[in-house]
C-alpha cells in the first residue's frame, strides 16, 4: 500500500521499516529511513532493530505497529 522509500539511500520500505522511525526518530515524520540507513544514523545494529520491531508487534503496545498487524 505505502510507496515510501528511504530518504538516504532511495531503498524501499516496508510498514515495519516506517513505523520504527516514527517510533524512534518522530512520530509525525513524512520522510523515513531504512533499517540499514536508521542503524547507522542512530548507531544501532541492524539486527537490534530487527528485534525491536518483533518485540513492538508482539507486545502489541505500540500503535504505530499494531495498525499494521493483519
Ligand atoms: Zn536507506
């Protein structure tokens, strides 16, 4: 549904990848980043943010990812 692409390197990104940055970086952000681009950005290994991501959706207590839940 969304055709956002990373600010920095232009790569595509999934609604996980968009509801992370919103997250961390702000929430009403309209430009995002990359989890490549975000890691480094925030000094933050890649697979943190990975691990991140699947700890929000299964604790369900952010909303920025549980609208995205099926
Ligand atoms: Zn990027």
């Amino acid at each position: 549904m969304t055709s956002h692409r990373c600010q920095s390197c232009g790569a595509p990104l999934t609604s996980d990848e968009i509801a992370l940055y919103r997250k961390l970086i702000c929430r009403t952000a309209v430009a995002y980043g990359c989890l490549d681009c975000l890691s480094e950005a925030i000094h933050v290994q890649r697979h943190r943010l990975e691990e991140l991501i699947r700890w929000y959706h299964e604790t369900g207590c952010c909303q920025l990812f549980a609208e995205y839940e099926s």
